[in-house]
C-alpha cells in the first residue's frame, strides 16, 4: 500500500541524520578543493573579427551601386570557415605548432594511465596517428569560434596552459582567415582573367566576321542606305510625291480650262478670267478694243450709228472681240493639253511607283535578313565590350593585397596574466552549495526510503476490546411486524429522547484509544476532490459532466470492482464511511459512483445516514424533506423520504430531520428492515454514514457485510482510516477496503509517497 509524506514529519526525520549530511558534505567539499587545488591553469583569451561587404567605395567599379548586405547566416558560414580543417593546417604549419608538448602527447610519452585505457580499449592510441593528426585534434579540442548574437563580429577563443601560446595562437587564426579571405578573391579573379582571355579573343574573330557578313549581304542586295533611310526608299519617296504634283498640276490646268470655256458660254466674254486676261496678245486686242470704242464714243455725237465710219468701226470692234474670243479658246485648248501631258506623267509615275514598290517588297524580306545579321553583329559587339571591360577589372586586382578582404580584425587576443580557469573563489563558493545540496538530499532520500514504522508494528494484533449492542426498547420490538407488512408511514414515533437518555446512561465508557494499525487494503486511489471555491455539486456531478478526468476514470475503475465483488457473491450493500477530514470527499465519491451506476442502467439508492453533515445532500443538491430520521421514527413513507436525482435518476433517502439528535436512531432495530427492504428493490445500495467510531454508528455498522472507508492519503489520513477500520473489525463486518485520496500530497506529493510501502 501507497503512503505520502507529512511536511513535517520529514523535515524532522532529515534533520535526525545529521551525521550523514555532515559527512556528505565535507566529502564533497573535499573533492572540490582537491580539485580546484590541483587542475592546471588555462589561459583563454579571445579575437573578434568583423566580416565585411565584398567591395567598398575605393574598390566598387560603379560608384552608385549600394553597398551589400551582409546576413546572419553568412556570418555563420564565416564561422564554419575558421572551424576549417585547411585554415587550422595552415595556422599549425605557420606557428609550428608540433614543436609544443601541448599539441603532440608523444613528446612526454605514454603514461601508465593512458596505456591501461588504450589496453582496455576505451582510450584510442595516439601512436596509430600522425603528426599532424594529433596537432589538429589537440587544436580543435582548444579552439572556439561562435557568433556574437545579432551582429556581424565573430570571437575566437583558444585556451591553453601556456598564455603567450594561446594568445599567437588566436591571433594567427584570425590573421590566417583575413588572408585567406583575400586570396579567395584572387583566385576567383585569376580564374576569370584567364577565362576572358580566351573568350575575349573568340569574340573578336567573331565580331569581325559577323560585320563582314553583314557589309557582304547589303552589298549583294543592293541594300545601300543613307543617313535615315535606304535608296530605294528614297525613289520611293520622290515618285511618290512627283505623282501628287502631276495630279495637282492636271487638275489645276483642267479647272482654269474648264471655267473660261463655262465663261465664253454663258457670257460671251471672257474679261474675268485671269489666265486670258495675262495672255499679251488678248492684252493688245482688248488695248486695240478700247481705242476703237473711245472713237465711236467721240463720233456718236456727230454720227448717227448708221454712218458709214461709224459700222466701220463697229465692225472693227465685232472682229476684235472675235479674236479675244479665239485667243481664249487657245488658251483653253493650252490647259487642257497642259491637262492631258500631266495626266499622262501621272500614269507614267504610278506605273513606274507600282514597279518601286514590287521590289520594295523584295528588298523588305532581304532588309530582314540583314537586320538579323546587324543583330548578332550588335550582340557579338557589346558582349566583347563586356568582356573586355570586365578583363580590366580582373587585370587591376592582379596583386592579392590589392583586393578587398572579406574580414577585419577589430580586437587581437591579449596575453593574459590572470588564468580563466580555475576560478578559485567561485568555484570553492559553488562547491560549498553543491555540497549542501547534497547532504540535504542525502538526508531526504534517506528518510524517505526508510522502512515504515507502521508495517513493523503491523506485525502484532492489537487486541480491541468489542463495544456491547445498546438495548432495543419494546416498543421498537413490537412495531417489527408493523415494519413488515409496509406501514411505516402511520406508525407513531418508537424512540423518545427520555430513552435515548436512558440508553446512552446504560452504555459503559469507551475505552482509551488504542495505537492504530496500518490502513488497508486499498481498493482505488482518487486524485484530489475538494478545491476551495468549487461547488460540492460540480465537482459530485464531474463523472456525468467530463467522463475523461482522473476523478471520473477512477469512478469507473471503483465502479467496476465493486460490480465484479457483487458478482462473486458479495452483497449489493455497501457502507461508505470514512475518517473526518475526509468526510466531504466521501460525499463526492459518493455521488458521482452512484450518477455513473444509475447512467449504466443500475438502479441504485444511496441512503444518507450522516446526521453530522449536509454535503450528500448538497452533492445531489436536494431539497430539505422527510427522510430516514422520519422514516425509523414512523412519520413518513418510503415514497415520501426518497428523493429522485434530477441530473442521472438516482434515488437518494435523505437524512431527513432531527440534525445530530436522530444519530441515535440508527441504533434501532428498525435499520435492518430498512436496510433489507432496499437490497431487495434495488440493484445497488450506498449507505452513506458518518464517522465510525467506539460511541457512534455501531448499530448501522454491524448490519452492512462491506464497508467501504474514505482516508486521505497522507500518514493522518492513514492513521484515522486504520482507527475507524480496527472498530469495524472489532463490530464483525466481514469485508473492509479502504479508498484513499490525494489530497494534494502536500511538499513531494504523491511521487515520494510511493516510495514508501508497506511490509
């Protein structure tokens, strides 16, 4: 059986070994001055190195570029590299590093202690290795490279007896890694210098002959070009527009044809038509004219119009409007043949612009060939342009030193006068708490492991002496019958206090408590029930609520063991009594056994025979009513004292009234009937009593064959569980099984409790 630890019990028992805690304590205490004593001095001094962008402003070909960033894990890759087994060769070789007894254990030989390890075969033998095998595993086992967290610096550490060693040590690494930095980059420069050599020279023959293609193919094609555009797209041009001339030209000469003919016809004249008006001979005609009319107009004075000079000059005027009208018609046959000669150009340049343009499209298709062949000329051109820009760049950074490195050193490693380890005073400080700790342990697990007091007492019955049965009274004799035949309700009340006094004046004195013994056995352990501020009633009604708690699972696993001791014969009725700090946890379990009975198809009664407590009936939270007091003193029926769960249907028979004054009614004879009237109607009965002890619940104790009793499990708990179970034993109930409860386990809590069982 599991036991948990008192607080204060144990502290007693640990302060009880004080031998042992001293005794641990100087030995550890001894061990860590030898120790600290005896370890060699080691010196630890550190180098931080900055990482860098690739380029800076005197080495960045384009002066507007942005200067790179660097992230974190590039710092960290950085980090990889100094850890290196090729940058650690070169440190060794640089230092010369196998000339210290540090770095080849050989130069001392092999100790006695080594070549027993190397025999047993737990030690490798440094003699299978090589020189340098052992110098760089002495290196890397001394060498620490990390990160400065959310920065670009990073710190070397090397630690060795030696504090000049280990400061040209760190030094080297890091002046190593500058270098190595810059010769990466000169080696990727070399690389590619000599690369666009050859590229360079390819691309040169290429270009020359890409151009050369291209000058032969305009050659063949005719393709000449001026400064904007080619020759055949020129004619094109110039056709094109002489076409819009022509057609100008004859629509101009046929439209001044046109209006002077339209002017002789509809008037006869032609004096307001510019072209016959500019014409010299139409100019001396109308000059002629006009001299000829200022004569008749002289004459019309003297002459009539019938005068021979005066027809005659009529007549002159009349042929000179003739030929003004003949000069006009001359004129209009000159436009229009003007007319016709440009119409004919006119077709003449289309034709010739038709043929233009048929060959137009013929050189359009080769233009396109030769703009392909310009295209890769183009491209060949700029990729050598490249190239050779490129080259000039690699040839500038030819000297090593003449590269950016991609690393500074922003701290070189000290030599240190002072060694990092050991630290004396620390050390000792630490190692005196260290051994405090550890007697205060050993004296715990001591204590805690010890062989339990109680199994060794366990060994020898304790005789306890059998309280005597109080008296039953007549008149509770002859209501037996009464009882039988159903009519309890209408009988008037058995016991009376004046009896009651009288009984309890009658029953002999309790003898003086006795040493309890163990508690057992254990039928189900419950995790821990009562919880300041929860309701009684939630925490009754968690194996309804949740089914997946610990409180629930351990419901089920009692359920179902008391459903197998049923089975086996046992009896369907079950006392639940418990010591009386538990009293409160024996009402939850109660509760929630009986709602997962009752929600399996079990019916189930729970009797409440606790006249001491109220907590069934806030665990099933029922209302104040009649109830077992009532029904043994006659004032009430079964149907009027049972109550029904309104969450899982159980029925509960409440305590009823009376408060602590109706515990002596449970000493009546009565009980039995009720009892026994129950186990036949019901499935499953749960009497809920008080506390068993010498002067109270004998009489309700000796009528139930199983009990059930409810301790918290802790050394009190146990203790007044086994008191509570020694009186059952003493009254005659056959079978006693105890269910214990975690009641938080106080300091080690349930853990240290199992360490502790009983014999």
């Amino acid at each position: 059986m599991e036991q948990s630890l008192n607080l204060w019990e144990l502290l007693q028992g640990i302060l009880s070994r004080k031998r042992l805690m001293f005794a641990v304590f100087v030995l550890v205490v001894g061990v860590v001055a030898a120790v600290v004593m005896t370890a060699k001095s080691k010196y630890t001094p550190s180098l931080q190195i900055i990482v860098e962008a690739d380029n800076n402003p005197y080495t960045r070909i384009d002066q507007n570029q942005q200067r790179e960033q660097i992230s974190e894990q590039e710092v960290a890759s950085q980090v990889q590299v100094l850890m290196s087994h090729d940058l650690a060769g070169r440190v060794s070789e640089r230092l010369n590093l196998a000339q210290y007894p540090q770095f080849d254990p050989l130069m001392e030989g092999v100790s006695l202690k080594k070549r027993v390890l190397i025999m047993l075969g737990i030690a490798e033998d440094p003699r299978d290795q090589t020189v340098e095998q052992r110098v760089l595993e002495s290196y890397f086992k001394n060498i620490k490279v990390y990160q400065i967290e959310t920065s670009r610096v990073i710190t070397v550490e090397f630690t060795s007896t030696d504090p000049q060693i280990a400061a040209d040590v760190a030094n080297a690494v890091g002046e190593t890694y500058v270098i190595a930095t810059r010769e990466v980059k000169y080696e990727t420069a070399n690389s590619a210098l000599q690369w666009l050599s050859a590229e360079i020279a390819r691309l040169r023959q290429k270009v020359a002959e890409s151009e050369a293609a291209v000058e032969e193919f305009r050659a063949a094609k005719g393709l000449f070009r001026t400064q904007q555009e080619s020759l055949s797209g020129q004619e094109l041009s110039g056709i094109n527009g002489q076409i819009v001339l022509a057609a100008a030209a004859r629509s101009e000469a046929q439209a001044r044809a046109d209006a002077i003919r339209r002017q002789l016809e509809e008037t006869g004249t032609v004096e307001n038509s510019r072209d016959v008006l500019n014409s010299t001979v139409v100019q001396r005609l109308r000059e002629q004219q006009v001299t000829l009319q200022r004569q008749v107009a002289d004459l019309s004075s003297t002459y009539l119009s019938s005068h021979p000079r005066m027809v005659r000059l009529q007549n002159e005027i009349d042929n000179l409007n003739r030929q003004v009208r003949a000069e006009a018609l001359k004129i209009v046959a000159a436009l229009e043949q003007e007319a016709r000669v440009q119409g004919t150009r006119e077709a003449s340049l289309r034709a010739s612009l038709a043929e233009l343009k048929t060959a137009e499209s013929t050189a359009n298709q080769d233009e396109i060939t030769l703009r392909a062949l310009e295209r890769e000329a183009a491209a060949n051109r700029g990729l050598l342009q490249t190239f050779m820009q490129r080259f000039s760049e690699a040839s500038a950074r030819q000297d090593v030193f003449a590269l950016p490195a991609g690393a500074r050193i922003i701290s070189r490693a000290q030599v240190l006068g002072r060694p990092s380890f050991p630290r004396r005073a620390p050390m000792l400080f630490l190692g005196v708490a260290a051994a405090i700790a550890l007697a205060l342990l050993s004296g715990f697990v001591a204590e805690v492991f010890r062989p339990s007091v109680g199994s060794a007492r366990s060994a020898a019955a304790i005789p306890v002496r059998r309280e005597p049965r109080i008296a039953e009274p007549a008149t509770a004799v002859a209501a037996t019958g009464a009882m039988e035949t159903g009519a309890a309700a209408t009988m008037a009340p058995l016991v009376t206090e004046p009896q009651l006094h009288a009984e309890r004046q009658l029953a002999p004195e309790p003898e003086p408590a006795v040493p309890a013994r163990e508690l057992g056995p254990v039928l189900q352990e419950f995790p821990p029930i009562a919880a300041e501020g929860k309701d009684v009633f939630d925490v009754a009604s968690e194996s309804v609520r949740d089914p997946t708690t610990d409180l629930s699972v351990a419901v089920r696993r009692l359920s179902q063991k008391l459903e197998d001791e049923r089975r086996s014969g046992g009896s369907k009725l079950t006392m639940w009594t418990s010591s009386p700090d538990a009293a409160e946890d024996r009402a939850v379990i109660v509760a929630n056994l009986a709602r997962s009975l009752a929600l399996a198809g079990t019916k189930t009664v729970v009797l409440d025979a606790d006249f001491t407590s109220q907590d069934l009936s806030q665990a099933f939270r029922l209302e104040n009513g009649p109830g077992l007091a009532d029904l043994i003193s006659g004032n009430a029926s079964f149907a009027e004292a049972i109550a029904k769960d309104q969450l899982s249907g159980v029925h509960v028979l409440r305590r009823g009234s009376g408060g602590a004054a109706a515990r002596e009614l449970l000493e009546h004879q009565r009980v039995g009937y009720i009892l026994d009237a129950l186990d036949h109607a019901y499935d499953v009965v749960l009497v809920n009593s008080g506390a068993i002890t010498n002067t109270h619940g004998l009489g309700l104790a000796t009528k139930v064959p199983f009990a059930l009793i409810v301790a918290h499990a802790t050394r009190d708990g146990e203790r007044a569980g086994a008191a509570v179970q020694q009186t059952l034993d003493t009254l005659g109930v056959g079978k006693v099984a105890a269910v214990m409860v975690q009641a938080g386990g106080g300091l080690f809590g349930k853990l240290m409790g199992r360490g502790r069982k009983a014999a």
